[in-house]
C-alpha cells in the first residue's frame, strides 16, 4: 500500500491537518456549548478541503494515475 503514495504530498497533508483542527474547535466547542464556535469548527473543516484542492490544482498534489496499457478494442466475432 506504500508505495501507491496516497496522500503522501504537501497538498493531502495540509488538507487533512486544517480539516483536524476544524473537527477538534466544532468538538470542544459542541462540547461548551458555544453554537458560533461550533459552526466556526464546522467552516473550518471545510475549509481545509478547500485549501487541499487549491494547492493539488497548485501542482502539490499527486499526478492522476495513467494506465501503462491501452484499452484493448472489441473485435467482432466469426460465425
């Protein structure tokens, strides 16, 4: 599994650790009672895909996995 290199670019890990900091505020502010923390949390999250993207589209992310071989064509049968 390792050497797929899933999510192992800038551009994962900046995503997954905002998207954690956002889930951790929403939980300690769910946890306070505190509904605009909370929501804070919630934007915060989402926010942390957004800035993922954006620096994947930046050219720190992954390339797109191509597939060594073509796509083998059809070929009608004799009968």
């Amino acid at each position: 599994m390792s050497s797929s290199g899933h999510g192992h670019t800038p551009a994962a890990w900046t995503g997954v650790i905002i998207s954690f900091i956002g889930f951790c505020v929403a939980g300690a502010f769910m946890v306070l009672g505190n509904v605009p923390g909370f929501w804070a949390g919630i934007v915060l999250t989402g926010l942390g895909a957004v800035v993922g993207g954006v620096m994947r589209l930046a050219g720190l992310g992954s390339e797109p996995k191509r597939s060594a071989a073509p796509a083998a064509v059809a070929q009608p049968q004799e009968g």
